[in-house]
C-alpha cells in the first residue's frame, strides 16, 4: 500500500496539475528532517510546504510540466525513503548528543585554547 494524498484515504497518490499533494505526520517526522528530504530532491520537484496544524503538515510536490505519472510517483516514493532516512540520522544525532558533547569537552579540556606571552 503506498503513500496517501492529504485527506483521501485509501486512494493512491495521483499527479494533479503536476504537483503530488501529501500530508505528513509530525509526530512521525520532525520538520528539519522533512526539509533535507524535500532538498535533497530539489533537482526532481519544488517542495511547497504549507504551515504546520496541530500535528501535521501539508506539503505540495511540484513537478516540470514534462514529468510523466510514473516518474512523479517514483520520485514521490524515493522522497519517503530520504525523509526516514533524515528523520532517523535526526533521532541518532539527538539521542547521542550527550555523549559527543562529553566526548568533545573532554577532548579540549587539557588543552590551553589562550595562547599565553612568556
């Protein structure tokens, strides 16, 4: 079962006007990971994200008007992939932080960052 269009359930996503309109989840995505994805993919579509409400947000893909059905469906479905990807490099970074900011103070702690006259 793929992606679903911003309030039509159970109907699969269709190329409208040349834009593939999604409604994602925050509570599943953070925005910032949302963003990545949608730049990552700046060569295939224009990302037009609308203003978060409650707990979701809307975004519109926007494709040149040359773009077949299948290749917009493709890069729509590619588009899920970096966005988890994003979302867990987003999770990592955030459940290691801790752990790297000990690691880094720890490396400059013996270290005179000033340097001193004789």
């Amino acid at each position: 079962m793929g992606p679903r269009a911003a309030g039509e359930s159970g109907h699969e996503l269709a190329l409208v006007d040349n834009a593939i309109d999604l409604e994602l989840d925050l509570r599943c995505y953070r925005l910032s990971a949302i963003k990545k994805a949608a730049y990552r993919f700046a060569d295939r579509f224009t990302a037009v994200l609308g203003s978060p409400a409650q707990d979701r947000i809307a975004i519109s893909l926007r494709f040149k008007s040359t773009v077949t059905e299948v290749a917009a469906r493709e890069a729509t479905r590619m588009f899920f992939q970096e966005l988890l990807d994003q979302e867990l490099r987003e999770q990592i970074a955030a459940e290691t932080d801790p752990i790297r900011t000990l690691i880094l103070a720890h490396a400059f702690s013996n270290l005179d960052l000033i340097k001193r006259e004789p």
